[in-house]
C-alpha cells in the first residue's frame, strides 16, 4: 500500500510538473510573440525613419535645384537686356 501511495505521489509530482512546463512554454511562447510583435514594430519605425530622411534629403535636393534654376533665368534675363541694348 505505501508503494502505491508513493507511486501515485509520483503521479501527482508528474502532473503538476506537466502542468507547470505547459504554463511555462505558453508564457515563454506568449513572450515570444509579444517580442515578435514589438520587433516588426521597431522594423517599422526604423523604416518610417529611414523614408523620412530619405523625402527630406529629396525635398532639399529639389529646393536647391529650383533656387538654382530661378537665379540661373534671373542672369539669363539681364544677359538678353545688354545684348538687346547693344
């Protein structure tokens, strides 16, 4: 009787461990997502800043040209008057 009651302690021990590894791979799998989840976020945001900069660097390329350009026609007027003087 005492072997049977010992082996159903064991019993007993092995089922709540069972429990107990269950538990904790569900949490160690809900971790697991959570810091997949958080992971494609910071992706995310790493990409939105990269794509800011990117439009940034852009708009300041196409700023420059246009300044550019404007001083060029400004100089490309005054050229055209002294020649017409002439």
């Amino acid at each position: 009787e005492s072997l049977q009651s010992s082996s159903n302690f064991s019993m007993n021990e092995i089922q709540a461990s069972t429990i107990c590894n269950r538990g904790i791979l569900f949490a160690q799998e809900k971790s697991t997502k959570k810091d997949s989840e958080e992971q494609a976020q910071d992706d995310s945001t790493v990409t939105r800043g990269i794509l800011i900069k990117v439009m940034l660097i852009t708009m300041i390329v196409w700023f420059g040209l246009s300044v550019y350009l404007f001083s060029l026609s400004k100089k490309i007027t005054k050229l055209e008057k002294k020649i017409d003087e002439l």
